[in-house]
C-alpha cells in the first residue's frame, strides 16, 4: 500500500472517528439536558408539568433549587433576599386575604422578575411559557405545605389611588410604618428582623423608590393591604386603614422617593 493511499484511509478514519465523538456528545448533550433532577425530594411529574420543568431547570433551579427547596447551587450569592424555598415558604408578593398568591400573582412576579433581589424578569419567555412556570412552581407549593391551600379571591383596589394626600399620609406613615421603615423612610437605623426561616434581613429602603412587588399604585395597595407573608410586615385591614388613608400612604411613599 502506497504512502498516499495510506494517508487517505487514515484521514478518512479521523473524520469518521470526529463524526462519532460529535454524535456522541450531542447525544450525551441531550441526555443530560433532559435527565430529571439530581434531588430527594418529589417533583411534579405527567406532560401537563413537561414545559413547566424543562424552563424551570433552565431559569430558575440554580437558585431556587431543583425541587424547589431554595437550596440552588447560586443561592448564597445574594445576601438582599435569599431565594423562595416553595415547598416550606408562604409567597411574599400577594394580593389576597388569606396570604395565597393567585396564577396572577405568580405570573407577575416571574414576569417582572425581582431586579432589586438578583431575580431578573423573563424577557425571553412566552405568556403561554411564564404560565408553565406558574403552574409548575405553584405544584411545587403544593407538594410542600401548600396541599390543598387555594388563594381565593383578589382584594378589590380602589376606583383611584392618585387622589391621596402625601400631608395626611406622613402623620399615618409615622403611626404605623416609621418604627420599621424610620421616619425618613430609609431604615437606616432599623434592627434585622426574623423571616419565616429565620434569616435576618432590614425593612426596605422606601426612599429610592424601587419595591420588590412591583412599583406601580396598585402594587403598593396591595403590599399595605396584604402585608408580606413570612415576613413581619403584617396586613393592614379595612379597620385599621380605610383605603382613604390607604391612598394618603402611597402619595407620602411616593413623596420620600422623589425627595
């Protein structure tokens, strides 16, 4: 066999041998990609979850964890706000009585995602996506403590929430919010306070005008009104606050973030 025939079947063994490495690994590629979770813990399982799972591995297990435990390999990285653990956690950002978040209420927060927190919003997913999100963190939930737990109706937001007096809301915002918050709002001096595991964080700075539930007039009503579950911000009752004064409050919020 001549030098050239010899250097021909050798490159044309290479090339096959680089073709069956590339497969390989593609192969290899795919079953890793679509291998279950390495946890102990039951997970959602059945085609309704399938979407669910895939994005949900994808976007948010390296905090959250793979089964929802918050126990992500990244979830050490953020000391503002440690990652939900959705099996044991109440949600925080809620917008009905019984401290429950509705689909709505989880579609929201994955969509606007929590910036302030190292939560970003998911820019690059689908409606019908972020609701196989929802879906699969809210059976996470339930497969937690939330078994058989159902929200329940929306609270029901004021006609107008721009009408408040920020005047009148500084003399409510003393009384019920500045021994948290500080009475300029920023909580420089304010203690840590326990969460539902445990963790010590500070109130919000309510004075650079960014919230972790969102930053719109509603958002604010419903974080007054709701309060944040697991947390020691408790709810404020139609008794304890008419939404008149639910409005003044807002106004004097937005009045510390413009200042």
């Amino acid at each position: 066999m001549n030098t050239y025939l010899k250097a021909t079947l050798l490159g044309l063994a290479l090339f096959l041998a680089t073709i069956l490495v590339i497969e390989s690994s593609g192969t290899l590629w795919a079953n890793a990609e679509n291998a279950p979770p390495s946890t102990n813990l039951p997970i959602p399982t059945g085609p309704e979850f399938k979407l669910g799972a895939h994005l949900y591995q994808r976007d948010c297990a390296s905090c959250h964890g793979a089964a929802g435990d918050g126990l992500g390999a990244l979830a050490d990285t953020n000391d503002l706000l440690k990652p939900r653990n959705f099996r044991v956690e109440p949600f925080r950002f809620v917008s009905t009585k019984s401290g429950i978040p509705t689909r709505s209420d989880l579609i929201k927060t994955i969509q606007g995602g929590i910036p302030a927190a190292g939560m970003p919003p998911t820019l690059e997913c689908s409606s019908s996506e972020v609701e196989a999100l929802a879906d699969y963190v809210w059976a996470l939930y339930q497969m937690g403590v939330g078994k058989e737990k159902f929200a329940g109706e929306p609270i029901a937001i004021p006609s107008s929430l721009d009408n408040g007096s920020a005047i009148l809301g500084k003399e409510l915002f003393l009384t019920h919010c500045s021994a948290c918050h500080g009475k300029d709002g920023t909580a420089q001096n304010a203690a840590e306070f326990p969460d539902f595991l445990g963790r010590l964080s500070k109130p919000r700075d309510l004075s650079d005008g960014s919230f972790h539930g969102g930053n719109t007039d509603e958002d604010l009503y419903f974080r007054i009104r709701c309060g944040l579950p697991g947390t020691v911000m408790p709810g404020f009752s139609e008794e304890q606050l008419t939404d008149s004064q639910v409005c003044d409050l807002i106004a004097f919020i937005r009045e510390l973030s413009r200042n």
